[in-house]
C-alpha cells in the first residue's frame, strides 16, 4: 500500500507555537485556524515558497474580497475556523504528497525516476563553483528524505530552479532528444519578494502581505486546478494564486513504504509568456519594482555591491511615494494610515535571487533578509516617508559621488587595481546599521520641518564619515586622497556625477544649469534617464518638473489583480 502523507493535516510547517512557546510542525489546516497564535518567520530560502503558499491557502479559504471585509477580518481574533476547515475538507484529496492519482504540487503521470534525492537539495541550484550558496554535496547516494522534508524541499526546487538546458519529459513534443532548451526561471526567481512582517502572529503578517480583493475569473492555486500534463507548456496566469503555486518544473516524488523519498521524476514544466515581469508585477503584490520609460517594470533587489544583501534602508526606497515600490508594502501603509497597527514595528522581508551569470543557469545567493521600517505611526505620515526616502536617496547619491570622483582621480594618477565594481564594493556605507535606526528613531510624525531636516543632517554626516573611513582604508598616497577630497568639494559636484561633455545641452533645474544626465543623478529625481529625455526632448516639458514627477505606474485593473 502507497503511503500518505497530508499536507493539510501532517506536521510540516515549521512555527513558533504562542500557547506552548515552543517550536513545533503543524499542517496548513492548523496554520490557518490558529494563525492567531502561530508565528511564521521567514529568514531562511526555504522559507519564502512555504509562505507563498500559505498565503494562497489563506487567500483562497478565507482571504477578504474587500476593504471591508479585510478591516473586520482584522479586528477580529482569528481567522474563520468553519470556513478554513470546510475548505481544505473539499480540497484534502488534492494535498496528499504521495497521492497516487494527484499528489500535491507533482504531475502524476511521471514514472522515470531520472533523479536522486540530492536533486532536492537546494545546495545544487549553486553549482559547483558558488561558494557561498552551494554546500557540497556527497559524492555518494543521498539518504531518503522525511516526507516534510521533502515536501518543503519539493517547494523550494519549484520556485527556485535555475534557467538553461532541462530535460524534456518523455514523450513532449518541445524535447529535443530528450532536453527542453531554453528553460525559463520559475516567477520567485525573477523577481524580488518582499511581504511586510508587523504584529507578533501569522495572521497578522498574512492580511497585511495580500490586498484584498475578488478572486479573478479562472484563478486558482494549483491544487484546485487539474493536474498538469507531462509536457511543459507555455500559458498565461490567471491570478496571483496561480502565479503563487505555479508548476514551473514537472516533478513526481518516488517514496518508499516508510514514506521518506529516495528518487525523484525531474523535467521542464509551465512557462510563462514574454515578457514575464509584467505579468509577475501586474498579478503578484508581494514583489518589488522600478517602473521604466519604456512602461515594462524591473525588479528591484536593494543590494549592497559589497555583501549582497539588502542595505539598511533598502525599505524606506520601498515606501515612499516615489521610487520603486511593492503593491503588498502600499497596502501597509494604507493600513497604517487607517490607524488599525497603533505604533507597532514594521519591518519588511526582502529577498532578491541573484545568479553568476546572464544565462543564470546557477544561482549565486539566495538570502532573506528583514529589514526594519520604523514604526506604523511613522509609516502613516506621508511626511515621515518622504523625509525616510529622501534619506535613502541622498546616502545612495553621496555613495556614488565618493566612487565616481575616487575612480576619476585614481585613473588620472594611475593608481591600479580598482575598477568600478571593486570600488563600489569597498566604498559602500553598508556598516551604518546603527546609524539608520538612530535616524529612524529620531523621525518622529509630529516633527516639523526643521526637526526632520535636522536629522537628515545628522544621517548624512554618518554617511560622509562611512565612507572617508572607506577612503582612508584604500591607504592612498596623501596627494591622491587630498585630491579626491577637493574633486568632491567642487560645488557643482555636489549635484551632479559627472561633468557635461562640450556642446551638451543643459537645462535649468534645482538651482543651476545641468545636462539630463546630471539631472538624473540628482537625488531629488525620481525617474530613469530615458524618461526624462522624453519628457524634456519630445514632450518639452520643463526639466525640473520632468525629473520630480513620478513615472505613472501601470496598475492592473482591479478585476486583474487576483
């Protein structure tokens, strides 16, 4: 007899139980019934497919479809128990990990098992050179997996694997002996996730990472669909619980009487049509982007060119009015502006794939970090914001000021040995952690203006004194470091990267007469170069106007939003 494990019933999900205040495995039934009580953190990669998922559980058993509903849901204690229970009592058949007829997240016409367990790994999506994301794995044949292992592991591989050359399912007619090319990256590799995380429990951070709204004609997580063919296929989605659970590879697991899995069917599944992004940034609220001139958006990822990872104030680019943003981090604030999280702490989980190459057929890091906000109180005053994100802007400006002039004079006196990137790397104000809370902490909502731009004072020396301690730390001969100083000095250096080229046209804009390349990297403008020349050279709007009005993000229609 095959075995069984029920995802909605088995322990799997790992939680921090506030009854017994102890770590413990619950199975999505439980999770959403007693989301009051449960704490879900995500800080690990393993963690951000399992919340995807729990989050279209909860949108599809008990998720509001209105302002209203969502306000009165949050008051109350906890979320419908009658309702999460009548909904996974329906779909049960549909959850069961080794299902012979339709196992949960798996085709189940697959019976070539092409692969060991170890492909599970998520170690494997690094290759054999990344060493920071790519643990070795043993040589030899890797020991069955637990069932919930393998189930958050199976999870991780769907929305994680890598692009390149994938093998074809037997039998598809895209396989070219036996290989599917061109393989597509799944939806949560392409861009940056990010969900807001305020009050203590999994309810919470559940409402507050999903805008309510109704479900879109045909949209449906993947358990409520029918089960996917073996060949892969290229279709559009029809909502966020479809892109939230979407079949990005075929995999069948292969368990043994014990129920622990030892062999997996692995083959190319569901591809998206182009462009991907902007089906991703019109269905998926928990994801980050920069609207383009050219109206496709781009993922925003916040990373520090010297570790990675996003940088302090990677949330405040996220929360502001202008900039890039994340439908589910508009939704907060809407909240925070409604007065329903008091003055609780927010902060934000961010997590931003990146790959070592363009054909991003490995994976170079994979991190989740949580990021601190400010306060709801601070959120719902759209002065505060504007104050948080001009910081951000202005310590990101002053960055790339120090790294453009130390690079100038550096390859005037031929200085070797940094490039650009190095530079970049090693004059980054990363180590300002304490700082940025300083600056956070003392932004209060009833302080004037004089009281925020005080701070924003305070915050830029921090700045400035990061990255002389940078500069100091190159050991330059002191005539170069004496140079550089003055480069920086310079008064039109104060507002622009680089100086025009001869015969470039300038404009009037923020106090002086510069290019629009100069105008772009004012910190105050809040559009890309290509949208400013439009609007400027095609348009003939006024330059300072074109660079301070913010590019018009192309929101779906409601009715496309699910």
């Amino acid at each position: 007899m095959a075995p069984s494990f029920p995802l909605t019933t088995s322990p799997w999900i790992p939680v921090y139980d506030l009854d017994s205040g102890e770590q413990v495995e619950v199975g999505l039934a439980e999770a959403l019934s007693r989301a009051h009580r449960l704490v879900f953190p995500v800080v690990r990669s393993v963690d951000v497919p399992l919340w995807r998922v729990l989050t279209a559980a909860y949108d599809a058993a008990c998720g509001p479809r209105t302002q209203e509903e969502w306000d009165l849901l949050w008051r109350a204690e906890a979320f419908d128990a009658a309702a999460v229970g009548d909904y996974f009592a329906r779909w049960e058949h549909r959850l069961d990990l080794y299902d012979p007829q339709r196992p949960a997240f798996q085709c189940a016409d697959l019976d070539d098992f092409n692969r060991g367990a170890d492909q599970l790994d998520p170690a494997r999506l690094g290759g054999e050179s990344a060493g920071f994301f790519h643990a070795r794995l043993d040589r030899g044949e890797a020991p069955p997996l637990p069932a919930g292992e393998a189930a958050r592991r199976l999870l991780h591989l769907l929305s994680y694997d890598v692009a390149g050359i994938r093998p074809a399912a037997p039998g598809d007619p895209a396989g070219r002996g036996g290989k599917s090319y061109g393989g597509q990256l799944p939806p949560l590799a392409s861009a940056a996730h990010c969900h807001a995380v305020a009050g203590a429990s999994l309810k919470a951070t559940l409402m507050l990472s999903v805008p309510p709204g109704p479900r879109a004609e045909g949209d449906a997580p993947v358990w409520e669909r029918e089960g996917p063919p073996p060949r892969r296929r290229v279709r559009p989605a029809a909502g966020r619980m479809d892109l939230w659970t979407w079949p990005a590879r075929r995999v069948r697991l292969h368990p043994v009487p014990d129920g622990r899995t030892d062999r997996i069917a692995f083959y190319d599944g569901d591809r998206l049509p182009a462009p991907g992004w902007t089906t991703i940034c019109a269905l998926d609220p928990m994801t980050a982007w920069w609207d383009t001139s050219s109206g496709q958006p781009r993922p925003y990822t916040g990373t520090d060119p010297a570790a990675g990872s996003p940088l302090p104030w990677t949330a405040a680019h996220l929360l502001g009015d202008t900039g890039p943003y994340s439908r589910s981090l508009e939704h907060l604030v809407q909240a925070c502006a409604r007065g329903l999280l008091d003055d609780a702490p927010v902060s934000v989980a961010l997590s931003a794939p990146t790959h070592t190459s363009r054909h991003q057929s490995a994976m170079r890091s994979l991190e989740v970090t949580t990021i601190e906000a400010g306060t709801a109180g601070q959120l719902a005053s759209p002065a505060v914001r504007a104050h948080l994100a001009g910081m951000a802007r202005a310590a990101d400006h002053t960055a790339e000021l120090v790294q453009w002039a130390a690079h100038k004079v550096m390859t005037r006196r031929g200085v070797g040995g940094y490039s650009r990137e190095v530079l970049a790397s090693r004059l980054s104000p990363a180590a300002l952690d304490m700082a940025w809370t300083e600056a956070v902490d003392d932004s209060r909502p009833e302080s004037d203006e004089t009281g925020l731009g005080a701070v924003a004072g305070r915050w830029q020396e921090a700045v400035h004194a990061a990255l002389d301690c940078g500069l100091d730390a190159l050991r330059l001969p002191h005539a170069v470091r004496a140079e550089i100083d003055l480069t920086l000095q310079e008064p039109q250096r104060a507002r622009a990267v680089r100086a025009p080229k001869r015969g470039v046209a300038l404009y009037e804009a923020f106090g002086g007469r510069y290019s629009l390349s100069q105008i772009s990297r004012h910190p105050d403008c809040v559009v890309s170069y290509n949208l400013l020349r439009a609007r400027v050279e095609e348009q003939g709007w006024p330059a300072q106007k074109a660079a301070t009005t913010p590019a018009r993000r192309g929101r779906p229609k409601k009715h496309e939003e699910r």
